[in-house]
C-alpha cells in the first residue's frame, strides 16, 4: 500500500472525525481569533522556502505567507505558532486541525485536492522538475541522456516523473537512489551519476553550492508541472477566501506597486481605485472577508509585496538567485496573474 | 681447621631490582598491549598505517584549512573545514528555540542535575540520605524550570530544541524504562496468567513494530480519534512512546538477568520466611540487576540515539538543528560535514560516558574474589 494511499485513507479519517466533531460551526477564523495565533505549518528546513536566522526564527519564502497571514487576519505577523512538517506528516496535520493553514511547497495536485479533502488556494511558486549536469557531458538537452545514471530522491513524484520521461523519449536510464537532497548533491559532485534531477528551485539552489557552478548546467527540459501553493480544509470556505486573498493581495500588490515601504501612505487612499478598494479607503472587501479594511495593508506591510518575498528569500537579493521565470507576473512574461480586486 | 658450612647461604636479602626494561615503562606497556602476540602485531601496525592515511588530512581539515571567522557560508573557502558558524548558532544547537531570555532556565537546570546524578549514581558522598531525596525532587524541579508555572514564565514544548531536547528526552526515558521494565520482566515470569499474559503481549508487541510506526501511530493517528478538546502535548507523547519502546527491552535485558539467578536463591528467599516483593528486593533483583548491567546501559545509550526521532514531530534536538544549518541560504553546501560533526560530538561525549560509568559500576559491585 503507498504511502499516498494510507494518508488518503487517515486524511479521509480525519476529515469524517473533524467533520463530527466541527459540524454546524467550521469557522476556523473564530478559533484562530480565539486562540490568538495563527497555527502555520511549514517545511522541516527547505533552502529559501523555510529555514531559521540566527536569531532562530523562521524565514523564507513559505514562511513569510504564513506571516501575511497572520497580520491580515491577527494584525501581527508574529502571532505565528509555526508546526514544522515532514513530507508524511503534512496532511494528517492539516487535516486533524493541528494546523490552520499548510504552507510548505506542497504541489497542487488533482487527488491532493479533491480526495484527501483540502483546498489548495492558488499557486505561489511555479516550480517543475528539471536536470542538471555536467557541461563537459558535452550535451545541451535532456532528451539525449540515452544511458545515463541519474541521481534521484527515492519515494517522491519525481521518481515517477523520471521515469515517465525517460519512457516517452524511449531512451534509457540507470537510477542511482539516495535518500536526502544533501546526499544526492554529494553523490552528484562525487561523480557517482551524471546527471541529478529535482525541482528546478532546488536545482539552481543546489548549482550555487558548487566550487565552479559554470561547470555544471541547468537542461531547459522541465518535466513536470509542479505549482506549489498554500492549502487549507476543504469544508469552511471563508477561511479559504481568506488565505486565497491574501495571497492574491500580495500579487496585486507587486503589479500595482504596493511594496511594503509604501504601503501605509497608499492606504490613506490613492488615484488609483483598486489600490483604494484593496488597501480599504474605498469599498467594503475586508468586511466581506469577515476582517477588517485594513487587512490587505497589514499583510503587505508584514514581509512586502510578492516581488520583494521572491527576491528577499529565493531570488536576486538571496544567495539562491533564482530567477523569476514563470513566476513573473503576467505583464512581465510571466504567469502570475491574480483576479481583480472588485 | 676453619669450619665452612656446609651450604652456602646468605645473611641478608638481596635489594629488589627493577623488573627487566622490556616489562617495564612503555616498552613493557607497548609489547603487552600492542605487541603480544603475531595478531595484534600484524593489526597494531594496520591500525598505525590507517591512522596515519587519515589523521593528516583529517586534521589538515578539519583545524589547520579551517575557516573559523565569517559571517556567511562564503566567507569559507571551499577546502578546509568552516566553522564559522558556530559562535552564532552554537546556542541554537543546545537550547534550539527556547527564548534567550530564559537560558538560565535550562542552565540552573543542569547545574542541579549534577548533584542530583551523582547522588543517584555514586555511594560516599556527604550527606548521602538527603541527597537521595533531592534526587527524587529533582525531576520536579526540572519540570518547573523548564516549563515555567509557578511565577516563571509558561514556555510551550514545542520551543525545546538542540542538545537540551536530547539530554530531557533521554533522561526521562532512562529514569523511566527501568523501574517499568524491572515490572515487566518480573510480570513475565509471574504465575499470575493476567500479568503474565499482559506482560508477554506488551513486550512481544512493542518488539513486533519498529519505533517509528509507534512514533507516528501516536502523533498522527492519535489526534484523529481523541476529541479535539483533548490535547496531549506532541513532546509528552513522543516521550511516552520512546519509554515504552526502551521499557520493553529492558524487560528482557533484565529477564536474562534474573534467570541467571540460580533456583536456591529463590528458594533461600522463602525459607528466609521473605515474601515476593521482600525476596525480589533484598535477594533476587540485586544480583540479577548486576549481572544485567551491560545489557541494560546498552539500551540506555540506544534509547538516548533514539531521541533524535523527534524530529518526525517537527522539534528540532541537535541533528534536526544540523540539518536546520544546512539548510539556510547562507550555509548551503558549506556546513554539511561540520554540523553532524558536531552533533556525533555531543553524542559521543554522553554514550561514552554512560559506557565508562557502567564499566566502573560493574567493577564496584563485583563480589567474585579473583
């Protein structure tokens, strides 16, 4: 039995025992106001998506939703208490209520969502998994890896999505399994495989570690579609508008100019209306929310707009230097794009 | 005529002399320990030959390439080890999250531990019967401390982290598994069907699963069956189980033990006119423990390599911290080897002792006349 399976199976469980015990009043917003934090799970240490200062708290890309968050609904981007998360352990967790919200790079898939019971709430980072090698291999693309050893994590999607690949391209490969991400990059710089596969993220994370990283290239073949995102409980769909606008909001706000400098002077209202309806000096949003109408000025002011989390944690301020890539916003070639605010 | 005797003899002794130089000094030490025999001569000289292919490189890295200054994982040239890091996150690997302001919290902790160990562990010290008892209040004490109440600030479990969360972890653990697997093996060997079948199913089964099925039975399944109103805390649970989990090996480590006991002993115990417990107690339990001591230290020292499993519940003791550093933008890639190093350390300097103490106290109960 997969392990896919067996959380299905506790994540049906729990959504049944939840469902019992929670029915008539799903209103995770009360708990969360009542207990006066906000219950965020995150990643157990992932390079730039959650990872601790040296003062010990966690930061990151993931984390810093989670902080959003919590200022738009608690009005203070520490009235955190962060739930680390295993692989394993993630989805029981949100399901048994010991968290309000997951973030922690969780790929949107169709059984994620529908049968194990969540909502997924948007995309925050479009990641796909790629391959790196060396560039004395002497090859620019993917596609003619014909008997090459890849160094893999075992256990995840993207055992499976190499294998899938490799099928349809009808070329053969030599699997060489390793456990965690730091052994496959010691076994891919002890030249035990040729090529290693993960997300792309990861792999121009892990490029920045090598002695010489013009040594080694990025293929431009992605071979698979993994967009990463923020989920909640299915079942209470306000709390899910929530986390869906918070998000959103932080888009908006990079392709409208909100940063986080100057957000509170924009919030006294501006000349353009959907900052004003946004930011609160026009309109009602964050009544229909069930927040206040200041919440999107909060979750901004918490870590910025979504260009400034992006560069702060993953991208060009950031030792990873990732790229933008898909995750621009629409306007700049990219495919983030969030719904009016209206 | 000058009478001769007729036997030569002496008046006086001679002076002792030193033994021969070749059993003497190091020469003595290196051919009696090192050198005694064809096979160890052969395995000394591999050894000396091993050692001497990795101490130079291992020392060239890890003290003289070393990089020990730095604010970032750049500032440490690739060769050589970097332990740049350490004078910042060197409290995150003992005390992982728990607030700064309440490090002496953890540190008046400890420094009380060590009264309370020592007089748990070794007999002769002043004032030996109130030691005793405060070694009984000490768990108390601790608890108060770390968690807070009584005036002190509440700290939440889920704070503990580093080294600190392995030594608590552990020592509950220890303290624990004993005495409960003391019950068990004797339940085992009771005539009693109810406590014997109880006790033969406990251990047999938590035998049967490895440790972590329990570990995630208790914190993922558990939670979905208790009402939500109902919360045990994660660090409590995992506590409980690892215990269990030691308490049924002890309960075999020590069942061997006891049948070591010949049947006069029990015997002599009845005839003495000793009831169960009082026979167990004065008779029975203090040779079949000293016989178990190896067996029981090793269990303590596995249960204490187990606590670092709490990192399935996201608490970060010393190696969820290393993996934690790796982790961090900055450091990717630079502090891989370093940390764990780090980490088999502190490991190390605590199993080694816990071995050595078991040594001595061996040697202290032994009652053979050799």
């Amino acid at each position: 039995m997969s392990f896919r399976k067996i959380a299905g199976a506790i994540a049906v469980a729990g959504a049944l025992v939840a469902g019992g015990a929670m029915s008539g009043q799903a209103a995770t917003l009360d708990d969360v106001k009542a207990a006066g934090t906000l219950k965020c799970g995150i990643n157990t240490g992932l390079p730039g998506f959650a990872y601790t200062d040296d003062a010990g708290n966690w930061t990151g890309f993931d984390v810093a939703y989670c902080r959003a968050m919590a200022a738009a609904v608690l009005g203070d981007a520490n009235a955190i208490s962060f739930v680390n998360l295993t692989g394993k352990t993630r989805f029981p967790a949100l399901a048994s209520g010991e968290i309000d919200v997951l973030s922690r790079n969780t790929t949107w898939t169709f059984s994620r969502d529908v049968d194990l019971g969540f909502t997924f709430i948007g995309v925050s980072y479009y990641d796909g998994q790629g391959f790196i090698g060396r560039t004395a291999l002497g090859i620019g693309s993917a596609t003619e890896l014909d008997g090459a050893s890849v160094c893999i994590q075992t256990g995840t999607t993207t055992e499976l999505n190499l294998a899938d690949f490799f099928r349809v391209n009808g070329i053969s490969y030599e699997p060489v399994p390793i456990e965690t991400n730091a052994e496959a990059r010691a076994a891919y710089e002890a030249e035990r495989c040729d090529v290693y596969t993960t997300d792309a993220s990861g792999l121009a994370a892990t490029r920045t570690t090598f002695e010489d990283p013009s040594q080694h290239m990025v293929f431009p073949e992605i071979v698979s579609k993994e967009p990463l995102g923020p989920l909640v409980r299915q079942g209470d769909d306000q709390w899910a508008d929530i986390a869906r606008w918070t998000l959103n909001a932080l888009i908006t706000a990079e392709e409208l100019g909100v940063t986080q400098a100057n957000v509170a002077e924009m919030a006294n209202g501006t000349d353009h209306p959907e900052i004003n309806r946004m930011l609160g000096s026009e309109g009602s949003l964050g009544e229909m929310l069930g927040l206040d109408a200041q919440w999107a000025v909060r979750a901004i002011a918490a870590e910025g707009n979504y260009a400034e989390i992006f560069d702060r944690y993953i991208g060009k301020d950031s030792p990873l230097a990732l790229g933008r890539g898909l995750n621009a916003l629409y306007t700049d070639g990219g495919i983030l794009y969030s719904p009016p605010f209206r | 005529m000058t009478k001769y005797a007729f036997h030569r003899s002496r008046a006086e002794m001679l002076p002792e002399r030193a033994p021969p130089l070749t059993s003497t000094g190091v020469i003595g030490w290196v051919r009696t320990n090192l050198f005694s025999s064809w096979l160890s001569a052969v395995l000394t000289v591999a050894s000396i030959a091993v050692l001497a292919l990795v101490l130079p490189g291992l020392i060239e890295w890890a003290f003289i390439d070393a990089t020990l200054t730095g604010e970032l994982g750049k500032d440490c040239p690739s060769e050589g080890a970097c332990w740049a890091w350490l004078d910042q996150r060197i409290t995150q690997f003992f005390y992982g999250f728990y607030p700064v302001e309440s490090y002496w919290r953890v540190n008046v902790c400890l420094a009380l531990l060590v009264p309370a160990l020592a007089y748990m562990l070794f007999d002769k010290l002043p004032y030996a019967r109130y030691g005793r008892w405060y070694s009984l209040a000490y768990p108390v004490i601790a608890a108060i401390l770390l968690v807070g109440g009584l005036g002190l600030e509440v700290i939440r479990t889920d704070q503990f982290g580093g080294f600190m969360l392995n030594l608590i972890a552990g020592l509950v653990g220890i303290v624990l598994s004993l005495p409960i697997g003391i019950l068990l093996a004797l339940g085992r060997r009771s005539r009693m069907p109810i406590v014997r079948w109880f006790s033969v199913s406990f251990i047999e089964f938590i035998r049967g699963v490895p440790l972590i099925t329990l570990l995630f039975v208790a914190i993922i399944l558990l939670p979905l069956f208790l009402p939500p109103q109902v919360t045990l805390d994660q660090l409590i649970r995992v506590m409980i189980i690892i215990t269990l989990f030691a308490s049924a090996y002890m309960a075999e480590v020590i069942r061997g033990g006891l049948q070591a006991i010949p049947n006069g002993q029990y015997e002599a115990g009845q005839a003495m006119g000793l009831g169960y417990w009082q026979s167990m107690r004065l008779i029975i339990l203090p040779q079949a423990l000293k016989i178990s001591i190896p067996g029981i230290v090793n269990t303590f020292i596995g249960l204490f390599k187990d606590t670092t499993l709490v990192i399935i519940i996201g608490l970060f003791d010393i190696l969820g911290q290393a993996r934690l550093l790796q982790t961090n933008p900055d450091w990717l890639g630079k502090v891989d080897y370093e940390t764990f190093l780090l980490a088999a350390l502190f490991f190390f300097v605590i199993c080694f002792s816990m071995s050595r103490y078991s040594l001595n106290l061996e040697k202290r109960l032994d009652t053979t006349r050799r």
